[in-house]
C-alpha cells in the first residue's frame, strides 16, 4: 500500500481516437487492396511467398517491424530506466546477427528452393527430424505471438483506460483479418508502413521528451549522475542479467535463432526475386534495428531524467514497468492531443506486424509441413483456401495465448526467455545440418531433444524461483519528489523472508542464469549432444551429404585459397555436380567460383560424356555429344 498521492489520469481525446483507428483502418485496407488484386492468382506460392518477386525494400522494412515489436516500444525503455543503458550493446549483437543470417543460413535456404524452412530439415536428415522441428517452431511462435498481443493491450489500458482484454481481442481481429486475405503481399507491405509509423511514434516522443527536459546535455548529466551511462560491464558471471558478454554473446544466440532459422523470417527472405535482393533486405533490415535501438535506449534516458525524483512504478502510480513508457507519453503529451494516440499507434504497429508475420509463417508450416504430406493432390485453388482457413486458426490460438503472456513478468525478459527455449535448440539443429557434414538423422533428432529438455528445465526453473531483485542488480530510483499524504512513510513493499528458506541450491545457480544465455545453451547442447549421437550411431559420411545442403563457414571467407577450402570441406564434394530432382528431371549445378577449377571439373565432365557415348554407340563421338545436349555455356 501506498501513501503517495496520485496524480490526475490522462485518457484519449478525439484526435487520439482518429490516429489510432487510421493506423488499423489502413492496416486492412492493405489487406483487402491485395485480396481484390491477387483474385484471379490461385496458386498456395502465391499467397505463401507473394510468387517470390519481393525487391529487397519492402522485404528490409518487413524484417525489422516483424521482430522490433511492442516488446521493443514498451519493454526496452523500461529496462533503460530500471538498469541503464547497457541494452545498446545489441548494436554488437544485431551486427553479427545479420553477417551469419546472409552469408551462412540465407543462401542455403535460397538455393533449395523450399517454402518452409523445414523442408530443408527432411532434405538434409529425415521426415521424423522435419515433423518435431515444425511441432517445435508451433510452440514457440503461438507463445511469443501471446506476449507481443498483450504488450499493447496494456499500454492501451494504462493510458485510455480501455478493456484490456478488449483491446487484446481488437488486436488479434485486426491482424487475422489482413493477413487471412492478401498473404504474404498484405503482410510485407502493410510492415512496411507500420515501420514509418513505429519510427514516428518514436521520433515524437524523443523530440518532445528532450524539449521539456532542457535539451540534451541536461538529460546526459542526469543520467550519467544517475549510474544509467556506464555500458560496458565485462563480469564474465553468466547470472549477471545485462553484461557486455550477455548482451553481445548471448545475444547473438537469441537473435540468430529469431532471424538465422526462424519462418517467419526465412519465408520473407525467399520470397526475394533473387538470392542479392534476400542478402540486400538483411543488410538494409540491420539499418533499421540499430535506428530503433537508438530511439528505445535514448526513451529511456529520457524517462529517467524525467522521473528523476519521482519514480511512478515505486510511488504505485503504474503497476509494472512496462507501463512506464506509456505513462510518460501521456504526461509529456498532456497538451498536444493527437499524439498520444500516434504513441500507440507506434507501439500496436509493432504488434500488428509481428503478429500477422507469425500467423502467416504457422499457416505456412503447417500447410507445407503437415496438410500435404496427408493429401498429396490438393489442388491450388483449394489448398489457398486451406491456408486462409489456417490463418484463422492460429490467429484465434496467438490471441488466446496472450492470456497467459499476462503472467509472465517484464516484456523483455519473458520474450527472450521464450526465444531462448525454442530457437537455441532450433537454431542448433539448423546449425548440425549446415555446418558439420557428417551428422545423422539419429543425431539431429537426440540434439534437438536435448537442448528443447535443457532450456525448458532452466526457463521454467527461472519462472517458479524468480531472481532476487538483489541479483538482477536494478539501478537506484528515487520517489523524493513524489507528494505523500504525510511525512511518516509507510513500507510499499513488503518481502517475504520465508519463500527465500525454501529455494533449492539450483535456484541460485542453474534457474538464475541470465534469460539471454538461455538460447546459448539450447543450441551448443543441441550441437555437442548431436554430434556424439551421430558418431556413435555412425556418422553420415560427406561424400554423400548433398553440396548444395551445408555451407562450411570457410566458404564466407573470400580470401581462403581454394587448397585450404577443400581442407575444410570434410569430404563434401563442393567442387562437383550437385545433381537433384526438379519436376522430375535431373539437373547438374557446379558449386565452385575458382575459374581453374572450373575448366579442370568441365574437362572431367566432358570426358566422362564421351566416354559414357563410346560405350553406347559407335556413331560420331561429336555428333552423339550434340545429340546428348550438353551445353558448355549453359552448364554454368
């Protein structure tokens, strides 16, 4: 209980209300704009992949709306204001992220010519690997898209006293509708406005913020007074919650399993006209995520310096923080109707386009995954209706989850956590398969089971023994400002000793590692559990792996010579014919660049043409090979 006095709550008026409702008016009619123009295009690609003609742009701008959701907007100044300014080292995080995403995951997943990132797991293994790995991804997706629909829902009902579980429902309407109608076409481009409008939101708040708060160098001299400056932590403790090493390391194993293996993020890369454009949208995409890094961190800064004297989560006046940011829009907007009600346009913007992303890349998995391998001969016409039907399935599922979203905790930490316990075993799995050659069936399926049962143990570990606020280390607030109905302060906080007795030695230990760490140690046991199946259960051996299926790293580093890239091929015959089937017929595609290797692979190639003729016939060696129909210039 708290005796501290309240000030006056701040709603919409008018003008909120129309920015508002114009954000999600436009939203559909991007959706109904695509359904009437793609009527007369049938076929699944179609809606799935948008007929894989996306120009890098739009692709950039959908990436990083997707995954720079109201967890973002909402949850990443409040981590600010609570712990400082360390969150900008995932400007470390984001770079390598996107380096190993286009060079090492993207092309291979371009060159196979799948649709869901799962097919590519029953070309290199089996169909049981392909099966658990998309049960996996289900998981993971209808859990992270709950907490993403309820995160506006709370700004909404913190700042405009709506329903809150209203303003879930709106949401989850909004984004099924749309995305049930125009496919991944309404999904891209209604992301790419919904990116605009969440840099708006953001760029209005800094402004204003700054304003108010006596420029910048005031705000920087009260947050370097206030401990919110010193970045750089270089403790190596994995129980530290924000370290240099969590937050670049760590991240870069939580952020790769969202961008590197994750549909939703693949299905929108291979539905770039070329291999260039996907790489292109990815680089463009890391722009982005570092220009809305910036404006989160620096929301928080200003919110610190704001409430330097008065913190509203201590004082009672806001019941989490991740209310904080909407909170502080509404006080530091109290005179310009309209913009509050583009702060939280910004903030559902977010939402709408993770949402409508994931529930595209579900129906997508399901329908590749799953519908046809039960009914082979669907037609187009029908299994594009079998996908609408599946949007709205799980876009009913994702807006129910939210539910439990709501008892999850801080925004950031409960979206991480769930990255963490799906997308490192994931992204372990991806990883055994093109990376390392000589893993079998038997150890995908064992790797991938054993980092899920690892980073389910110690995710849910963390949950039933949450971390001591001692240990997470928030920075100090202060409430000296705050007006109190006396001077004899009454505690607000009242801490039970006696759930500390009980806390078993693992909650202190294995349950309190950092929630950025836990998609580290999802995907290296994944890898180290993998690998010593496969080698106990006899390894796959390389020579017969598909070239076309792994990419060694040393393959991204131009200035290898080529003796040193055949050392490190393990035996994979990245300089032959990677031969497979299309439409029934067999294709040859050569897989090297170096120009003498080339001519050495065609003369061998040409020999063995010749050879396999003389065999044949006695005719014309020249005039069976033209028969043949072997093109030098277009076997490159």
């Amino acid at each position: 209980m708290s005796n501290f006095i309240p000030p006056t709550r701040k709603t919409f008026v008018a003008w909120d209300y129309v920015i508002f409702a114009a954000l999600l008016v436009v939203s559909a009619s991007i959706g109904i704009f695509f359904a009437i123009k793609e009527r007369k295009k049938k076929k699944t690609d179609d809606f799935l992949v948008g007929g894989k003609q996306f120009t890098c742009g739009p692709v950039a701008l959908s990436l990083t709306a997707s995954f720079m959701s109201a967890v973002t907007v909402l949850g990443a100044p409040a981590d600010v204001y609570r712990f400082g300014a360390s969150y900008v080292i995932f400007f470390v995080a984001y770079l390598f992220v996107t380096i190993l995403t286009s060079e090492l995951f993207v092309p291979v997943f371009y060159r196979s010519g799948i649709t869901s990132a799962y097919q590519y797991v029953e070309l290199r293994f089996n169909k049981v690997v392909r099966y658990a790995a998309t049960a996996v991804y289900i998981v993971q997706t209808i859990l992270y898209t709950g907490v993403v629909v309820y995160a506006p829902a709370l700004a909404l009902n913190q700042v405009t006293g709506f329903d809150l579980w209203g303003a879930v429902f709106a949401t989850g309407i909004v984004c099924t509708f749309y995305c049930t109608l125009g496919g991944l076409k309404a999904v891209v481009w209604t992301d790419a406005f919904q990116m605009v409008v969440m840099i708006m939101g953001l760029l209005s708040v800094l402004i204003q913020g700054t304003i108010i708060n006596n420029g910048t160098t005031n705000i920087w001299n009260i947050n370097i007074n206030g401990s919110r400056l010193n970045v750089f932590d270089f403790d190596t403790d994995p129980l530290r919650r924000h370290t240099f090493w969590t937050l670049s390391v760590g991240g870069t194993f939580t952020w790769l399993g969202i961008y590197g293996v994750n549909q939703s993020a693949i299905q929108k890369c291979i539905s770039c006209k070329s291999e260039l454009h996907a790489k292109l949208a990815l680089y463009l995409n890391l722009l982005g995520l570092w220009i809305i890094l910036v404006c989160a961190v620096f929301s928080g800064l200003l919110m610190y310096a704001h409430y330097k004297s008065c913190d509203p989560w201590t004082a009672g006046f806001v019941s989490a923080p991740d209310q904080l940011m909407p909170y502080f829009v509404m006080e530091v907007f109290a005179k310009m109707p309209g913009l509050p009600g583009l702060f939280v346009a910004c903030a559902f913007s977010g939402t709408l386009s993770t949402v409508a992303g994931s529930i595209n890349a579900l129906a997508t998995v399901t329908y590749e995954d799953f519908v046809k391998a039960c009914f082979q001969n669907i037609s187009d016409r029908k299994g594009a209706w079998i996908c609408k039907g599946l949007c709205v399935l799980f876009g009913v599922l994702c807006t129910a989850m939210s539910v439990v979203a709501s008892f999850m905790g801080g925004l950031v930490q409960a979206a991480g956590s769930i990255q963490g316990m799906c997308g490192g075993p994931m992204l372990g799995l991806f990883t055994l398969g093109i990376v390392f050659p000589w893993t079998n069936w038997k150890g995908a399926l064992g790797g991938l089971l054993t980092g899920i049962t690892l980073t389910f143990w110690v995710a849910i570990g963390s949950f039933i023994y949450p971390v001591p606020m001692t240990k997470s280390r928030p920075l100090d607030l202060d409430t000296a400002g705050c007006k109190v109905f006396n001077e004899s302060m009454l505690p607000t906080v009242l801490t039970s000793t006696a759930a500390q007795l009980f806390r078993p030695e693992l909650a202190d230990t294995w349950y309190s590692i950092s929630y950025l760490y836990i998609s580290a140690v999802g995907c290296l046991s994944c890898i180290i559990a993998g690998l010593l199946i496969s080698f106990i259960t006899g390894y796959q051996r390389p020579e017969e792996v598909r070239p076309s299926l792994v990419r060694p790293i040393c393959n991204i580093l131009w200035f290898w010579s080529p003796k040193m890239k055949t050392l490190f091929w393990c035996g994979v015959q990245h300089d032959r014919e990677d031969i497979h089937e299309n439409n029934g017929k067999t294709e040859y595609q050569m897989n090297i660049t170096d120009k003498p290797q080339k001519e050495q692979a065609l003369e061998d190639r040409l020999n063995k043409e010749i050879t396999i003729e003389k065999q044949i016939s006695f005719t014309d060696d020249k005039t069976a090979h033209i028969n043949k129909g072997f093109d030098k210039e277009s076997y490159f």
